[in-house]
C-alpha cells in the first residue's frame, strides 16, 4: 500500500510541475515576468515565480517534501500557505490570468 501510495505522490508531483511549466510560459506571453525552475529531468521539484508589478511577487515552491505559495511586496511577506491551501491559491492565480 506505501509504495502505490509513494508512486502516486511522485505521479502528483511531476503533473503540478508540468502545470508550473505551462502556466509561467502563459504568463510570459501575457507580459508577466514569470519563471520556472526545475532541477534535473525527473521533475520532482520545482521553483515557480511571477512578478504581478508593483513589487508584488509570488513565489509557490513544490518538492517531495511539500509545496508552499509564498506572496510578498516591497520584500515583505504577506501570506504563506501550504499544502492544499497553497494549490487552491495557485488556482485562482490561474483563473486571473485566464479570464482577464
């Protein structure tokens, strides 16, 4: 049962940083400075973040040991979720974007 469940986690991992992958190259293309860094093939890990102008940053960082929506301006965090919560804000972030 842990290792389908192990795999299953790999398997959500790789799909949220293809998804990462996607949505800073949206971004980019709609005027946004946006990045994603991952670190080798296996897509385990990843570094998303987008500047929204007016110092105001988002940085969501997802790896094996869990994923976290950071938001900042003028160098100060404002909000910092985790886990499920930080998916649900990736996704409005997402709806922004795609009904602007």
């Amino acid at each position: 049962m842990f290792v389908r469940l192990a795999d299953q986690h790999r398997q959500f991992v790789q799909d949220l940083v293809l998804n990462l992958k996607a949505l800073a190259v949206v971004l980019e293309k709609r005027g946004y400075l946006a990045s994603c860094y991952t670190c080798g093939d296996d897509l385990n890990s990843a570094s998303f973040m987008v500047s929204l102008g007016g110092d105001h940053l988002i940085r969501f960082l997802v790896s094996d040991y869990g994923i976290t929506w950071t938001e900042m301006r003028d160098d100060r965090e404002l909000m910092k979720l985790e886990g499920a919560e930080a998916i649900n804000q990736l996704q409005e972030l997402a709806n922004l974007i795609k009904y602007q």
